[in-house]
C-alpha cells in the first residue's frame, strides 16, 4: 500500500504505466477501486492510497467500491451478512 502523500505525481504515473500499481483506496473508509472511479476521483489526496493487486487491498481490510466493482461488492455485501 502505497499513500498518495508518500509518492510524487511522476513516480506516480510511471508506476501506473507499468502495472505496479492497479487499485486507489480510501484509508479513512476502507474502500477501495478502480483507478477509473469516479467517486475515487473526488477523495482528498490525504485520503487515497494505491495497491498494486486487488489481493492486497483485501488483505490490508478494504472492501470493495459499490460504484465501480458492482459484482466484487455484491460478493462481498453476501459474505458479510452470513
């Protein structure tokens, strides 16, 4: 998990281009997306953080975005209430 405030926007964007980084989060409500979200867009720069695979993000507690990834929060909303 990498913080949005812990890498400058070229290190950033390279990192994206290469595929080392897939996923946005937010740290503070423990969701996390796409990098194409739109509601992962929006969330203040001390909020966001980057994960490299959908595994880590889930490893590290986050859920995932109900807007983005319809179908992996079905999937989670249907484990949680078990």
């Amino acid at each position: 998990m990498i913080k949005h405030l812990d890498i400058s926007d070229n290190d950033l964007r390279q990192k994206i281009r290469k595929k080392e980084i897939s996923f946005g989060g937010n740290r503070k409500l423990n969701i996390y997306g796409t990098l194409q979200c739109k509601s992962g867009k929006r969330m203040k720069r001390e909020n966001r953080v980057f994960f490299a695979s959908e595994e880590e993000a889930v490893k590290k507690g986050f859920r995932p975005c109900g807007h983005c990834m319809k179908t992996a929060y079905k999937k989670w909303i249907y484990s949680t209430t078990k």
